[in-house]
C-alpha cells in the first residue's frame, strides 16, 4: 500500500478529529428517542494541513495523488495524535487548493480531510 510521502509534512496547527458515531436516531411520541447503533465501526476523519517546502515537491505530491493513488486510494500515515500507522484515504477523493504561505518558493500548503474505518 503506498504511504504518504516522506517530504510531506503533518501540519499540527489547524488540525481536527471528528467522527460519524453511526447510531440511527428514532423519536418516540412519548419519552426519550431510541437509539441503536448501525455498524461496528465509526468513520474517523481528520482534517490536516500538508505542508512540502518547494514548488517541485508540490508538483511531485500531485503526481503521487493522480498516478500512485490515483485520487481515491488508501494510503499509510502517522496518526497525528496518537502516532499509529492507519490507512487513510482523501474524503471525496479532494484534496484543497495548493497555496503558498511564505510568499516565494518556500512553503507550499493543501488543507484535506482524510478519513477511515476506527
């Protein structure tokens, strides 16, 4: 399986966990609703900024996401938070606007959501 590559960079600030409980939700007419869970498993999704340091390697990011997982294929990475190794793919196969941050060829950065089965 491929991995996120090793010149992209897990950018703590702006960084968020949510995930979707699956609980189906029923009103009752009278008393509290019921609920009952659906799957076993939650989607867990992680909203990251991924930084590289150079137009090239920005370039090289996006031949990676096009040709190696070609936009929604799971991929390996260290958990932000935890440090575990998950397999993760782009939500909606996306993966945000390219933009610089340091104003030249410095930093370049994509804010994404990536998601998985917990």
């Amino acid at each position: 399986m491929p991995a996120l590559p090793s010149y992209v960079i897990v950018r703590p600030t702006g960084y968020s966990e949510s995930l979707d409980p699956s609980v189906e939700r029923t009103e009752m007419e009278r008393g509290m609703p019921k609920q009952r869970v659906i799957n076993t498993q939650v989607l867990q999704k992680l909203h990251l900024s991924l930084l590289v340091h150079t137009a090239a390697e920005a370039e090289e990011f996006l031949d990676w996401y096009l040709l190696d997982i070609r936009r929604i294929g799971f991929f390996t990475m260290q958990h932000p938070r935890t440090g575990a190794i998950v397999n993760v793919r782009f939500e909606n196969g996306d993966i945000g606007s390219l933009r610089s941050i340091s104003g030249s060829d410095g930093l370049w950065q994509r804010d994404v959501v990536v998601e998985y089965l917990r």
